[in-house]
C-alpha cells in the first residue's frame, strides 16, 4: 500500500487529495490519503458567510472558465455551477473622482477619457520599446514600455485586484509570466497580443460560481474525502526517514512515501527548518497581503445607485485604504429580493497598516469609501466584516529563486511535491490546474 501526506486543507489541497484519490483508484493502486489541516473549518481564503439572506464571500467570489481546471473539477465532483449576470462584463476604474467604464476591447481604452492624449501617444509606441529579456518590477516593465500613466490608472489597479500587490515590488516574470513571454516571444505586448488573437482568438471567458457561493465547492470536496481529512492538525516538523516522509504533530506523526505541501509558505517555512534549511528560509521569506473584507446590505429604493456592473478598482493615486469595491448582488444572487450587496477590500501590500483597523474602524472606512466613489450615504442595513492578514502571497523580485530551489529539490527528493497558492499560482484556477499537474506528475512515477 502507498501512503500518501497532504499538507493544508486549503482549495489546492483538497482539490488535490480529491485528484489523487480518484486517479489511485481508477487505476487499482491500493492506497492511503491523509489530509492534514490546522483550522477545524477547510477552505483556506475561500469560505461563505449566510446571514439575514445576504451571502458574503471571504475572498474571491468566482472563477472563469477560460481555463478548463476549475470546470473539470467541477464535472468530476458532479457540482452544478451557475454563470454570472451580464452585467459583470461591466467593469470600471476609479480615478480623479470619477467611475470610468473599461471597454469590452482592450484598445478602445485610447479612445476613453481615463488616460490622457500623451499618456495615449506613449502607449501607442509600445511597438517602437526595446525589447529587455531579463526580470523587472511590474512598475518597471509597465512603464518602460506604456508609460507611467498606464500603471497607475490600468495595470497598477489590475495588480491590486489579483495580489492586492505592489507593483513596484512585484516581478514580472513570477507575477505575470505570459505578458513577459509577449515581449520575449514577440518583442512588444501590442504584436504578441496580434499575433496571440490570429492564432487563438481573445476569449474574456464568464466568471462562474455556485448557488450558496463558494463553499458549496469546498464541502462537495470534504463529502468526496470524508475520512481522509484530519482538522486541527497543524504539522510541527517534516522529516526523511530513508525513503519516507514523516510528518509529526501534536499527538503523533504519519510516514509516507508521497508528501504533498499546500501549506501557506510561512507554515512550510516552520514544519521544514530541520529538513531543509535553505526551503525554510526562502518560504519565510515570501510574503503576504492582509485584507479586511467588508460585506455592506441595503435595501435598493433608498439608494440612488444603479449597481450596473461588476464593480470598479482604484487608481493608484485615488487609493486611501480601499482598493477595490465589488457589486456581488448585480454578478451573482447574493441579497434578498430588492436588496443590493456590496463587499470592499480594504488593505493589501501597499496599505499593510491596516493590519491595526478594528472592524468597527473597518466599518467606518467602507462606509467614508462609499460616500466618496459612489455617494451612498444611507446607512447600510446589513454589514460584516472578514480580515485575513495573511490573505494574499506577493510574487515579489526574489520568487523565481525561490521556485527555482524547490524545483531543484523536488528532483533530489523522490516523492515530494510543493504548491499551493504561494508557488503555483493565486487564482482559483491556479489552484486546481496545479492539483491536476502534480497528480500527473506523481502518478508518472508510480
């Protein structure tokens, strides 16, 4: 029989200890899986709030479905989705003052007020920059090839609504790795997305999720392990024993010949000091966006605001606290009947002081935000608050030296597989497609 650890029982490693479950078995190969989670509740960053009717997310409210991960996990788990409104394709930048409806298409941007007549002319001779092979901040690559304003008012707002990141710390490579590979492959981004649409179309994709939000996902995924989830487990150290893994915890400890981590890097950085120094140290260095999530419910005919789309990022010089307001109840049914939803996300790596807000203080900032960019001065009949300090991992300059060891590693010791959202990836998305590769990967050697 071949036991099988996975470490964390966020949506990477439920998705694949799911994966591994199913493949073993389809293929007759007597196993045992254990999943170790710290939290008694799984899901990591993704979990739903019901109450007085209103349904709030934790994080991230859903996942396109351009990429085939996240649908195939879906088809396997035989969990119905349900598509978003069209009015999510409604998407808005906050700046000067003003909601700036983005286009559909990418260029029609040069033809909207939010970027200036000069900021205009520097984009356009994006075709004319050098072409720089090597790594650089996003801030660094965005400006050097489309101008300052172009990051502060496009891509800085893109970066804050992914990573809740800082642009001028991110790397492009670890961050956004097929924009580089535009001005690598084809020596500009305004070619490479030409050539890329000729070859393959430009599809946007629709934002998917389901009834009672997220978390229907999440337990779908601990209905199908069941047995193999073991809660409130927070793994102490990883150690070699020949060739089996042992993990120890309080308690107790479980050898196996294949360990999968889906830990957060910081916990990695913990359960590893003894088992490999330099991991450690590199896991501890990677770090993490806080966030406070506030959920704000009011009843639609006392409020003079339309709710016409998906929601609007900020500017980068328009940014107090908040960096991004979403409109959950016109993208999903998230609010009773006659009632909106809306959620702010309130921090991120460029505002980590927040770490210090109480919810009451979170509170009073959603609510000074929403007067300031929308003019709702109602007071909300429904608020809630999440924070999560450590929300977001930040792909910052040094991550591909950090990616790059573990891969190294991994050749060294058979049978062990790092992930989760630290290392492959923060979206959804991200986070099954890698569930599905390292269970190929595993199995190949089996």
């Amino acid at each position: 029989m071949i036991k099988v650890a996975v470490l964390g029982g966020g949506l990477s490693g439920l998705s694949l200890a799911f994966i591994l479950k199913k493949n073993l078995k389809q293929r007759g190969i007597d196993a045992e899986i254990k999943l170790f989670e710290k939290e008694k509740t799984l899901g990591g960053t993704i979990g739903t709030k019901k109450i007085d009717g209103f349904i709030t997310e934790k994080g991230a409210n859903g996942f396109l479905d351009n990429k085939p991960y996240t649908v195939k996990l879906c088809e396997d788990l035989n969990i119905q989705t349900i598509k978003s409104n069209e009015k999510a394709k409604k998407r808005y930048i906050y700046s000067k003052g003003n909601l700036h409806l983005l286009p559909e298409k990418q260029f029609l941007i040069l033809f909207r007020n939010l970027i200036s007549p000069l900021g205009r002319l520097k984009f356009m001779a994006e075709p004319l920059i050098k072409q720089n092979i090597e790594d650089e901040t996003v801030a660094e690559f965005v400006t050097r090839r489309l101008g300052k304003e172009t990051l502060i008012k496009l891509i800085g707002p893109l970066v804050c609504g992914i990573y809740a990141g800082n642009p001028w710390k991110m790397s492009i490579k670890s961050a956004f790795p097929k924009v580089k590979s535009l001005e690598e492959n084809y020596g500009g981004l305004i070619k490479g997305m030409l050539t890329m649409k000729k070859k393959s179309g430009s599809p946007e994709g629709t934002l998917l999720s389901f009834k009672n939000g997220l978390s229907d996902l999440i337990q779908k995924l601990e209905e199908n392990l069941g047995e193999n989830i073991k809660r409130e487990t927070e793994i102490k150290e990883i150690r070699k024993e020949g060739k089996d893994f042992v993990v120890s915890f309080k308690g107790g400890e479980y050898k196996s010949q294949l360990l999968f981590s889906c830990l957060p890097s910081y916990q990695l950085s913990k359960a590893t000091k003894k088992f490999d120094k330099k991991l450690s140290y590199l896991c501890k260095k990677i770090p993490y966006a806080p966030i406070h999530v506030a959920a704000l419910g009011y009843k639609k005919d006392e409020v003079d605001f339309p709710f016409d789309g998906f929601g609007f990022l900020y500017a980068l010089n328009s940014i107090r606290s908040t960096i991004g307001i979403l409109w959950d109840s016109s993208i999903f049914p998230r609010a009773p009947e006659g009632y909106a939803l809306i959620r702010l996300f309130i921090g991120g790596a460029m505002r980590e002081n927040v770490k210090e807000m109480t919810k009451k203080q979170v509170i009073q900032e959603a609510l000074s935000e929403v007067e300031r960019t929308m003019h709702i001065k109602t007071p909300p009949i429904f608020t809630d608050v999440t924070t999560c300090i450590n929300a977001i991992p930040q792909y910052n300059m040094e991550h591909k030296e950090i990616t790059d060891y573990i891969e190294n590693l991994q050749n060294i010791h058979k049978g062990l597989y790092l992930g989760g959202n630290a290392l492959k990836g923060v979206g959804i998305n991200d986070c099954s497609r890698s569930a599905y590769e390292l269970t190929d990967e595993a199995l190949g050697k089996i």
